[in-house]
C-alpha cells in the first residue's frame, strides 16, 4: 500500500472512493446540521448517500457501511461510524474506522481511498494524535492501492506533506 498525507479538501481528491467520519445513525440524519466532510457531502453530493444511510440503520462504533456517491465522482462513499453517543471518538473507534474502511475498499478491488482524520472535528481528536492513529493503524492493514489521508485545509503548491510504503 502506498500512503500520502496531504493537505486540502476531501472532496477534491482523485481517488475511487472516499471516507465520511459519520455518527452511529442513531440521531436520523435530517435531524443533524452539516458538519465537516458530512456538510461538504450534502452541500456538494447531494442526499441520496445520506437517504441509503438511513435506511441501514444504527452503525456500530467503529463500523463502516458503503453508499452510493450521490452527484460526485467518486465511485462511492464509505461511511464510518467513528463517533460514540456523546460524539466523542477513541482510539478504538478511530483504529476500527480505518481497519473497516480499508477492508471494505480491498473487498471492492478499489484502486485509491482517501480519508480524513476520523475522530478530529467534532469527534474531539486532536488532529496530530488522530493521525499518528490512523498511520499506525494502515501499518495493520491490507489494501493493494493507494490511501491517502487527508488533513482539511487550504492546499498548498506542495501538499503532500508524507510518503510511507508498506509492502
């Protein structure tokens, strides 16, 4: 697997298919204001990825469902439930995220994946403990493509900010 850590937004990255840092789908999702990647999502995509969410029901902690990607590029969306009930994340939740994500793209034979800090935002995460997580974490993992993590924030001329391979 080959893992880059850049700088920007989500939704523009070039990849197959993208994370969202969901809740648990105990709150319905109309009832929730946009925020974060899941605002960008709605705002951007539109509500159909939201509708399919609702109608799988509750995600447990740390758990990860797949979408459609409503009206983006991307060949779908998967959603993972990083948050607990008091919309705080944990390692745990962050590590089961990622592990979950990740196993959902290799099953689907997805080329490139791009998540964001999971756990960071509204989950609490600060978002360089976040993403030590998530590194470690991809070092357990089995994925014949490309990750890329993707810290939110105005893209620079440079933004890959690291490169790791793991064979």
């Amino acid at each position: 697997m080959n893992v880059t850590v850049v700088d920007g937004d989500l939704l523009d990255q070039d990849v197959d298919v993208i994370v969202n840092a969901w809740n648990r789908n105990i709150i319905p999702w109309w009832l929730l204001i946009p925020q974060g990647v899941s605002g960008a999502i709605k705002k951007r995509g539109g509500l159909q990825p939201f509708r399919e969410l609702g109608r799988m029901g509750a995600i447990p902690l740390g758990q990860a469902v797949e979408t459609s990607a409503g009206t983006l590029k991307f060949q779908s969306i998967i959603h993972v439930a990083g948050i607990n009930m008091i919309w705080r994340s944990s390692e745990r939740s962050i590590r089961d995220s990622v592990r979950n994500a990740i196993s959902i793209a290799q099953k689907r034979r997805y080329k490139s994946i791009a998540l964001p800090l999971i756990g960071a935002g509204s989950g609490g995460g600060k978002p360089a403990n976040v993403q030590s997580i998530i590194e470690d974490e991809l070092t357990r993992c089995q994925f014949d493509g490309e990750v890329r993590i993707v810290r939110y924030g105005k893209t620079r001329a440079n933004n890959v900010a690291k490169v790791m391979l793991k064979n």
